[in-house]
C-alpha cells in the first residue's frame, strides 16, 4: 500500500482547495493555484504552461520537487513536504529594462511575509537568496520565455538540522521560527507579492516611486559588506559592496575600480568597521 501523504503529521500536505478560496478573488493577480504532489521542477512545467498561454497569476506548488535547480546550476532538493517549492508566472507589461527587479521584487515579499509571520529577521543576500544570519533560507530563481517570466523558489521550513543539504543553509525550525506551517506562510508570501506586484507595475517599474528599491536596500544584508564575488569563467573580484543601482546591479568597489555586476555569486567575507 502506497505511503499516505497524511502518514507524516509533522508535514501535513497543502490544501489546494483552501489556497484557492484565500488567494483567486476579484482584485487578485492569482488566477489558479495548483498543487502537486511531486515533479521534476515547477519552474521547468510552469514555463511549459507559458508556453501553452496560461494566465498571469498562475501558481504551481510541489510538495516533492525531484530536480530542483538554484542559480549557477545548483541543484536543490528538500525531504517531501518539508519546505514551500512554489513558482509563479507573470505576464508584466512594465518596460524590459525594469523587469529585472522581478525576482528582488519576489525576495522582498517573501522576506516581509516571514518576518512578520515566523518572528524571523530574514535579510537578502544580492540579489535575491533570504539569509538568517548567513545562513540561506530560501533561493529565487526567473526564468523567461516569450513576454512571461516565471519566478520559482524553494524555503527551508521544518527541515531539522541533519536534512540541511549544505552547512550554509537553515530553517524556520532549525531557528525556532513562531510559524512552521506551511499554508499560512504561502499565503502570506504569495498576498506580498500580490501588493509589491501591482505597486510596481502601477509605477511603470519605477522602483523609485513604488519604494521596492528603499524596501530592498533595509532589508539587504550585502551592501556595506565586504564581499567576494565568484563570476561566470572561474573569475573572481573582491571589494565592498557599495550600493545597487536602478536596475538591480550590485556596486562593488575594489579600491582600483568601481565595478557594476548584474550576475555573481556573492560571499559575504566579513562586516566593513
């Protein structure tokens, strides 16, 4: 007999039923939210779904994601039903040059959602991972394809300390977070998005007046630090991370150079005095 998706009551499964009722309304940007109980990647199937024109404000949920993928390539996996591994799909009409504020935009939801529900102080690491301490809790990852931009993250939420799949990484319960459940946290997260979303786009993507830019610096955790930057071809450059500009890059100076990144890895090395 198959291994019932209630067996682990530590790790109850989602209620796509109950997702739905909260979040698809009048006024919404969520037009669907589905749930399944395993797949390869939700960003992968939803980029699928672009593609076959699904509607702007589609939300794909897995309670198991086999072949989860971070930025630079990583892989990203997670016991079944032990964190939130989500993907949203957006149709934005704002100028391109804006849009790649989308996954900031993302992360500072995320991170507002859980500081106020789990009594976390969640930060943003450039451009988009979600840091207690420097620890990583969550991973944002766009994707696009053709006038949409799919959006995916995967959030560490009961993992205990020895399913952690690296050192670097944590949990809400690993740091005894006030919420661990699962359901009101995506809600939570996903009515941030809906706000800092239409905010935005009301804005023309001007992150200026619609305040994502002021959001993100006080809840960034990078800038004024020290840091290492690992850049795609095995180049490096460590400086101080000095601002993020109009579009979302990050500024770093090296002490010979100012430089201006769009992509890196970035290692916080130590606090600037």
């Amino acid at each position: 007999m198959p291994e019932s998706r209630y067996s682990d009551l530590d790790r109850p499964p989602l209620s796509e039923a109950a997702l739905n009722r909260a979040l698809v309304r009048p006024g919404s940007l969520w037009s669907g939210v589905t749930v399944v109980d395993s797949t390869g990647s939700t960003n992968t199937d939803l980029v699928a779904a672009a593609r076959a024109g699904a509607p702007e404000g589609t939300v794909l949920v897995a309670e198991e994601q086999r072949a989860g993928r971070g930025r630079m390539d990583r892989t990203w996996t997670a016991p079944v039903r032990s964190g939130l591994t989500f993907s949203i799909l957006l149709r934005p009409t704002v100028p391109l040059a804006a849009q790649s504020w989308l996954t900031i935009l993302y992360a500072v939801s995320a991170a507002s959602a859980v500081r106020a529900l789990a009594e976390v102080d969640v930060r943003l690491k450039w451009p988009n991972d979600l840091l207690i301490g420097e620890r990583k809790l969550a991973g944002v990852l766009a994707e696009r394809v053709d006038d949409a931009v799919v959006i995916g993250m995967g959030m560490n939420v009961s993992l205990r300390a020895d399913e952690l799949p690296v050192a670097t990484a944590t949990s809400l319960a690993v740091e005894q977070a006030a919420c661990v459940d699962r359901e009101p946290l995506l809600k939570a997260v996903l009515r941030e998005i809906d706000t800092h979303y239409r905010e935005w786009t009301e804005a023309d993507g001007d992150v200026e007046a619609c305040g994502l830019r002021s959001a993100y610096l006080s809840a960034n955790a990078t800038v004024g630090r020290r840091v290492r930057v690992e850049l795609p071809g095995d180049h490096q450059l460590v400086g101080r991370a000095t601002g993020v500009d109009r579009y979302g890059h990050l500024q770093v100076d090296t002490g010979d150079e100012q430089h201006t990144l769009s992509v890196g890895d970035v290692i916080h090395v130590r606090a600037v005095a």
